[in-house]
C-alpha cells in the first residue's frame, strides 16, 4: 500500500478531540448515534478512510489500504442492535472490524448542520450563493441551506445541471413541478429531507433539493395552490458523498500526522434504474 505521504502514528484520541470541535455531538439529533462505535481510543492511527457508509466492502477496502480507522458519515449502529453474532449484518461488520483492528467512527447529524458539512457542501457543489441554514440552531449553523442562483434559470435547466454536479450512480434523479418554472431561490438538505418541505416554503424557496422523497409529500407539495415547490430527488448517497473530499482536505490540514483517504466504493445501493414510458427531458 503506497501512501501519498510519510505517516506518523497518533493514538485515537487525539483524532477524537479533532472530530469534536469539527462536529461536536451536542449538534447531532436526540434519535443520532454518532461517535467512536468500535475501537479503542488508546489505538495508534497512521491512515484513516472516509465513507458515506460502512459495509464489508469499504471495511475490505479500508483493510487493504492499511487504515486503522473509518470514519462514516451514517452510523454504523444507528438502531437498537440486541445480537452481534457472524450469521447477522451487524455481527459480520462489528467482528470484521475488530479483528483487522479497525476502529470505526461516525459524524452523523452533528456533521449535517456544521459550516462545511454536508448539506453546506451540498449547497457549494449546486452553485448557491449567499447561503444560510434552512433551520438554524446557531450561529451560522443549521438544518439544510437556501441560497440563490447566480443566474435564475428553468426547473428543467437547472435539473441537468444538478446531475452534471453529482456522482454517477444508477438511482434516478426525479423532477417534480412545472418544469418551465424559473427557479432562482433554491433550498437543499443533504439525506432525506422531506420534513424540512414546509421550512423551505416559508423561506419562499422555489426548488427544494433533497433525497428520498415520497408520492404524497411531493403530491402535496408541487400542488400547493398559495406556494407550489418544485422538487428534485437525488441519490442519498450521491448528496451525501460529496461532503467526502473537502472532509479529507480539512482533516489534513488540522492532522498532517494522519494520512486521510476517501473511499472509491459506491454504496449506493441502486443497481439499476429504467426510465418511465411517461418520462420527460424538459
């Protein structure tokens, strides 16, 4: 395994400080379960691999890159887990990583609302300018961004441009609202983000950008007779995904010690996409 440069080893806790001030738990939502889910903090770190999510996959990958640590934007254990054994998804990711000896660690929801985090990053790569949380719960921190286009352009247009900007992935980027409308203020939440629809129109958005998006909240929304909100649907992990390299390029900075690495797996699970007989390019 080649690394891109000389790596001195640092115990875990110093890296955990880091992670701290960058997304500090206090931010993270009551249901989150970010932090260090395996691994001791006693552990010596010389090359960490950043990822989207944990799968035996990216464990393998991180293995063969010599990394000691990943560090996963989705929790590896976000829900209730009662058995660990080899025969269980959780069980085979959880015994993988302690017998490579691979802690894992998790910036969740504390890393969404953060300047520079997910959904600030999401907001960057779309082209928004004169950016502020959707929801703010601090100073210059909050759910989601809204923004304006530097130059207003047709839901259609501004679609295509969307896809120029993500990952390729199989999943479908799905449009919904007229799509000659002129769009020029422009909300977006990294992850799901259907339940910041009603904060997007009170901010007077014209477009919300988010992923997994359902028939009735869409219906509903597109059809709003005192404020319709045109929607577009896009890969989790494509939204998510981005946040990786300029993630890499801080930690770093702030860690020259560590050699910092973004996963090339693609966990998006989607293996194929086939385009509606209905389907429209605008």
């Amino acid at each position: 395994m080649t690394r891109l440069r000389n790596s001195m080893p640092l115990p875990l806790s110093n890296l955990l400080g880091v992670f701290e001030s960058l997304w500090p738990v206090s931010g993270a939502e009551e249901w989150d379960r970010p932090g260090l889910a395996t691994g001791s903090v006693r552990q010596d770190i010389t090359t960490a691999l950043l990822c989207v999510d944990v799968t035996l996959g990216v464990l393998s990958e991180a293995k063969e890159q010599g990394c000691e640590l990943v560090i996963s934007h989705h929790p590896l254990l976000l829900k209730a887990v009662n058995f660990l054994s080899e025969n269980q998804l959780k069980g085979e990711l959880v015994s993988f990583a302690v017998k490579n000896s691979i802690a894992i660690f998790s910036a969740h929801t504390n890393a969404d609302i953060v300047i520079d985090g997910v959904s600030d990053v999401l907001a960057q790569q779309l082209g928004l300018a004169n950016t502020t949380p959707l929801i703010a719960t601090g100073n210059g921190i909050g759910h989601g961004r809204i923004g304006k286009l530097k130059k207003p352009q047709s839901l259609s247009e501004y679609a295509k441009l969307v896809a120029s900007f993500l990952p390729d992935t199989n999943a479908p980027i799905r449009v919904a609202g007229d799509l000659s409308r002129v769009i020029e203020t422009v909300a977006v939440v990294g992850g799901a983000g259907d339940s910041f629809i009603p904060a997007a129109q009170e901010l007077g958005a014209d477009l919300l950008v988010t992923s997994d998006l359902r028939h009735h909240v869409v219906l509903d929304a597109v059809s709003d007779p005192a404020n319709p909100l045109a929607l577009i649907d896009i890969s989790h992990f494509a939204a998510e995904s981005l946040w990786l390299k300029p993630t890499q390029t801080t930690l770093s900075k702030l860690i020259p010690e560590v050699s910092f690495v973004v996963s090339q797996i693609s966990t998006d699970p989607w293996s194929m996409s086939v385009q509606g007989r209905g389907s429209s390019e605008g």
